[in-house]
C-alpha cells in the first residue's frame, strides 16, 4: 500500500515505474533472491531498472507498508525478517478482527453476494488444486467478497493482514503444498454456513484457517515458539476449533 504523502504532483508514469519495481523486488524477496537484512540501495536499484531514484524510493515505501523493508540508520533500507513474534501477533489481531467483521457482514450480506462467491469457487475448482497466483487472486476475492458487507475500515484491516503475512503464506506454498488443499475444502463449507445462516460455523470455519496458517508458519520459523497472541484471541473470542 502506497504512502500518499508525496513531495509534489507525481508523473502517471512515474506511478508505473514504481509498481513495476515494487512488484519486482516484492517477488525477489518472496524467492530468497533479496534475503532478510540485505540493503535495498536506492543507487543500485535505479541503475538496474533503468530509471530514476523517484519511483525507486516510491517502490521501497510500498515495501516498507507491506511490512518487507524498513529504514535504517541514515535512510538505509533493508529487508525485515519475518519473526514468529510478528506472526503470531498479526495473526491474532487478524483473527479477532475477522470474528467481528463475519459477524457484521452475516446479516448484510445479499443473494448477489452469495451467487457471486459461488461463481469464484466454480474458477478455483477449474484450476485442478494448483496454488498459483490466479488462485491466490480468486482465494482473495472470495474472501473480501464476504467480508465487505462489514465495512471499509475492517476491509482495509483484514488486507493490511493479508499482506502483512504473504511472505510467510508463500514459504508454505513451497514447503506445505497441503495446507492449501486444506483451505480449498474449507472454501465450500464456509460458503454453506453463510447460506444455511450458521454464523458460529461461518466464524469457526474463517478462525480455524487462520490458526492453521499462523501455526505451520510459526513452525517453520520457529518451532519452539508459543503464540500467546492467537491463543488469547481464541480465548477472548471463545471459539472452539
């Protein structure tokens, strides 16, 4: 998510440049080719995508609000590590916001809604179970069709999460491919608790997805780790998994 607060009126091209490179680094630090801790050097960077350093510093704003980078000593930026403290706290904060806002948007939620869900699902189970980035465009969408209905401000919450956390979601795809076959079953019954009108299930099922990532996540990176914020979050929302 970009910063809007700009030194002056910025070029449209400018703005692509610096989509263009935020997404280039962004997948470079998904793969492992930037490691956590290397320094994204505004100079370096410029000079190997042929541009200014205007839509470089934009690019590097962009990760630092995903939670990729962070400035330095001396303006230095440098790719964040991911830590099982900051999952396990996202995690939790995500979770009790999703508790609230599914019951929100239970109610508000129109047949359009529900119809339109269904057709997202009918696309993911074309895909023959791959996790690609067409899936993670449905999977997302099926999800922020049925929260919306909650509100502008939980929406942008729950994707601030979303992207806070896809680092982490993308080692699993590498490492636990079955987890997401998991989420793909979840996908339907969730669908079905919010047509039978069955909110605990509808909350249980959204909680237990989010355990279930957080968990394998946690386990990756450090598996002696207890998550104190998600259980709390259990505990305060008092849903049984």
């Amino acid at each position: 998510m970009a910063s809007t607060t700009k030194a002056g009126p910025a070029r449209p091209d400018a703005d692509l440049e610096a989509v263009r490179i935020y997404e280039a680094l962004r997948k470079r630090i998904f793969q492992g080719g930037i490691r956590p801790g290397d320094e994204l050097n505004q100079v370096h960077i410029s000079q190997e995508y042929g541009v200014s350093r205007t839509p470089v510093r934009e690019a590097l704003r962009m990760l630092q609000a995903d939670g990729l980078a962070e400035a330095r000593f001396k303006y230095r930026m440098t790719v964040t590590p991911v830590t099982a403290e900051e999952i396990d706290q996202i995690y939790g904060l995500w979770i009790a916001s999703q508790a609230v806002a599914t019951q929100i948007a239970f109610s508000r939620l129109t047949r359009a809604d529900l119809a339109a869900c269904r057709k997202v699902l009918e696309k993911m189970s074309r895909l023959n179970g791959e996790v690609s980035s067409q899936w993670r465009a449905l999977h997302e969408e099926f999800h922020a069709i049925l929260n919306r209905p909650a509100g502008k401000i939980f929406c942008e919450k729950i994707e601030e999460y979303w992207h806070r956390t896809e680092r982490a979601r993308f080692s699993l795809e590498q490492t636990s491919p079955s987890l997401f076959g998991d989420d793909r079953a979840d996908h339907g019954g969730l669908l079905q608790a919010y047509e039978t009108g069955d909110i605990r299930a509808a909350q249980r099922i959204n909680t237990h997805q989010l355990v279930r990532s957080a968990t394998a996540s946690i386990g990756i990176i450090d598996p002696g780790y207890t998550p104190v914020c998600i259980r709390n979050a259990l505990e305060a929302l008092q849903i049984a998994l």
